[in-house]
C-alpha cells in the first residue's frame, strides 16, 4: 500500500508540474442521487499531521501524496456509471480540492445536543442516504465526504492515474467548485436554477472552461458542478471569503482539511456574498426591480413609497448580515435563525406591472415568481392596482407618442391625478434618498411633468 502511494505521489510531483503556489487564479477561457455515490472518501490513517513547525515544502509533499490517493479512489471507485470524461473531471477535482484546503470538519458533531449544535442542511432536509460499506461518517463533515478505508484494491494504479491527472485542469475544477458554493448561498443548491442568467455559476456552465478538458455534455457539466460542490466545505469558504468582514453573526468555527494555500483568493468570490441570500428571494427580487423603478418617471406617482423605503432597508440590513438570514443561517452561523420572513412580495402586484409596461424584456421576467409560460403574474397579488396600471400606461404612451398636453395634464384627465404634484413630495426625496438617486435623475423626473 505504502509503495502504491509513493507511486501515486509521484504523479503529482513529475508530471504535474504544479507551480509553488497552486495558483487558482480565474480560468484563462472567458439530487441526492449524487450524495451515496459520489462521496469523496478519505483515509483517516494517511492524513498528514502537520503542524506550524513542519517545513513547507515537506508539508506540500505530504499533501500532495494525500490528496492524489483520494484522486485515485474517486478514479477506481467512486462513479463508475459517469462518462470517462467526468469521471475524470472528478478525479482532477478530488486532487484540487485539498491542494487548496477546501473540505472542512466540524469539531464537535453536526447533530442536535446539549451544546447546542444543528443538523447540516443536507441533514435536515434530504433523507438519510446509507453510505457504502468502507465508508464512515461521523456527522461532523461540512461537505459529501467521509472517512474510510483505502485498499490497493480500490485505488487506480500510478499507470492509470498519470493519463488522468492534469496539472492545469486544477484552475477550471476550483471555478466549478465556487460556483457552485456561490450558488449555494444564493439559492440553496448547487446548479444555477436556469433563470438568474447573469448568476455566477450560469456563466461558469457556459464558459467553455470545462469543454476546454473534454466536458461537452450539458448534463455531464451540471452533474460536475453537483459533485464536486457538494464535496467543498461550505464554512471555509464563507470564513475564508468573509475574514475581513465585522459580520454580527458570523460563519462558525470549521477545520479546514488540506493545504492551507492562500492563492484561493484570487478567486474573488467573496464579492458574491454581499448579496440577498436563499430565503428571501422576494426580497432580492423585488429590490432588483424598485431600484430600476425609483429611477423612472413613474415614481412621484407610486403609492405607500414608506414600503419601497422599507424594502431598501431590509435589503441593507441583510446585505451586511447574509449567513444570519440565509435558509441555512442557523446552520452557518450556530446562532438561532432570524425571525424575520420574507413578505416583499406584497410589491409584486404593482412591481410586476411596472417591469410588464416598461422593461417587458427584462431577464427578471424569467422569475417563476413574475411570469410563467409568457403570462405575467401580477394579478396574482393582493396589492394589484388597476389604477396603478393606467398611470403606467399614460406614461408609457406618452412617452413614444407625445400630445400637446404636459404629461401632468393628461395623467390629470385620464387618471384623475390631484393637482397637488408630487402627491408626496417629502416621500418620494425620501424614497430617492434611500435609492441614492442622483439628482440629475430627480431633476430629469421632475421636468417630464412640466409644460415644454
């Protein structure tokens, strides 16, 4: 066995030609199924001990030998129903996530006890999935990978192994990873859902960075980001990209399982996590669509601004506190979940109407929650106002077939508006001071309803 692992280790260090830092930098190319499966296995009796007095180089070696047999198990043992081409993205994705320390184990147990601790939210919310045989967990993994037991059996050879590890596939396996973790937190799984075209994980899918290594089919690529996020530890990540961030609850305590190698930064992922997190997706949604709407012409005339204020208040208080009101908050963080619930749908009568009237090309549309099938759903809603709709009409077609009349006449004849304008002029500089709207907008606003 020992002879085995020397060999596998000398894959990674002849032929890999791996930089010193294993640089991750962003590639250079602009289910539950999954879970018994693809469970990344490690051997506790070969896990290197390292500690802050070990030389660097021999800590990279031992790594390096450690984390090239784990890529030899996935290879031999783990997904022999894949395709050849992912099985052997997996194998380049096992080695990569722990050269770069991304699995993570908690120090006390993920089950519920007298301490306190909550069930993972795979736990919590999937159905108990029994593991294979040489497999054992101990409930305390933040991620699908276990404990178990290495064997010549089960381990592919160094033959095999130096046709199937690529040095320079590590970068494209640590964006699909992140990707998929980004898209963890931003919708509680690890596939973009298909209608936040502009998400970070849609973009990696359709990259061509796993092409580039012989990935081509689609449900391959997802099946790929599935995996391979599921194995990533959630916490480091969150702790690593959020270290510089005064977060009131923030990311629990995790020990990281790898090289602990700082070049994931270059990454930048924490840029997305500055965002409305899995659980208040009305939130999310509707301030995307009141931040386009404050800057129309059509605001003065929007009623109850105090709930847009509102709206951009709670969408900054969760910004700068995400994890603490993510689904999985208690989870992420060890601290009770907050109380507060997501009810910014109650805009999305009046919010659907406005993007339907003026921005009826909008990829927001593509939100279940706005339109299904071509239909918009804005009838769906309590706050649904005809009234609002004929405003938006007037203006609408004043604006691409002008009369004679200033707009705040016609508005005044077709829709009765009172001739005090704006109806609440302190609201609405509230509402643009809380949107920080420029004042050229503001004055450009304005001025559409004087006479020319």
């Amino acid at each position: 066995m020992e002879r085995l692992i020397d060999e596998l280790a000398s894959v990674v260090t002849h032929n890999m030609r791996l930089d010193d830092d294993f640089d991750c930098g962003p590639s250079d190319v602009s289910c539950d199924w999954t879970k018994r499966e693809f469970v990344l296995v490690l051997d506790k009796m070969f896990l290197p001990e390292v500690d802050d007095g070990v030389d660097p180089i021999e800590a990279k070696k031992l790594w390096m030998r450690f984390g090239v047999t784990a890529a030899a198990h996935v290879y031999k043992s783990v997904g022999q129903c894949a395709s050849q081409a992912l099985r052997v993205w997996l194998t380049n994705a096992a080695l990569a996530v722990i050269l770069h320390g991304l699995l993570g184990e908690l120090t006390t147990s993920t089950e519920g006890d007298a301490g306190g601790n909550t069930a993972s939210p795979e736990e919590a919310t999937s159905e108990y999935i029994s593991l294979p045989d040489d497999v054992c967990s101990n409930g305390r993994e933040d991620g699908n990978w276990s404990y178990g037991c290495w064997t010549v059996e089960n381990l592919a050879s160094s033959s095999e192994m130096r046709d199937v590890v690529r040095g320079e596939m590590m970068n494209a396996c640590i964006s699909v990873m992140m990707a998929a973790v980004v898209n963890y937190f931003e919708e509680r799984c690890y596939t973009p859902s298909g209608f936040r075209r502009d998400s970070y994980a849609w973009r990696i899918l359709r990259s061509g960075v796993m092409e580039k290594y012989g990935l081509t089919d689609e449900g391959d690529k997802e099946k790929a980001m599935l995996i391979t996020g599921r194995w990533v530890s959630k916490l480091v990540v969150f702790r690593m990209a959020t270290e510089h961030r005064q977060l009131h609850h923030p990311i629990r305590s995790v020990k990281a399982i790898g090289y602990n190698n700082q070049s994931l930064k270059k990454l930048d992922v924490g840029k997305y996590f500055y965002q409305v997190p899995a659980g208040f997706t009305y939130t999310r949604i509707a301030y995307a669509i009141a931040n386009r709407m404050v800057r129309s012409v059509c605001i003065p005339l929007f009623e109850n601004l105090h709930e847009l204020n509102d709206l951009r208040r709670l969408h900054r208080q969760i910004i700068d506190d995400p994890f603490h009101y993510h689904t999985d908050g208690e989870y992420l963080t060890g601290s009770p979940r907050t109380t507060t619930t997501d009810t910014a749908n109650n805009l999305f009568g009046r919010l659907i109407t406005y993007l339907r009237i003026f921005e009826p090309e909008s990829e927001l549309m593509l939100y279940p929650q706005l339109s299904v099938n071509g239909e918009t759903r804005e009838k769906h809603y309590f706050d649904y106002s005809e009234r609002w709709e004929d405003i938006l009409r007037v203006i609408r077609d004043e604006r691409y077939m002008p009369c004679e009349q200033c707009l705040r006449d016609v508005l005044k004849i077709s829709c009765g508006i009172g001739d005090h304008f704006p109806p609440d002029e302190e609201m609405v500089k509230s509402c643009w001071d809380e949107y920080g709207v420029s004042d050229d907008i503001r004055q450009s606003i304005l001025r559409s309803y004087q006479p020319s």
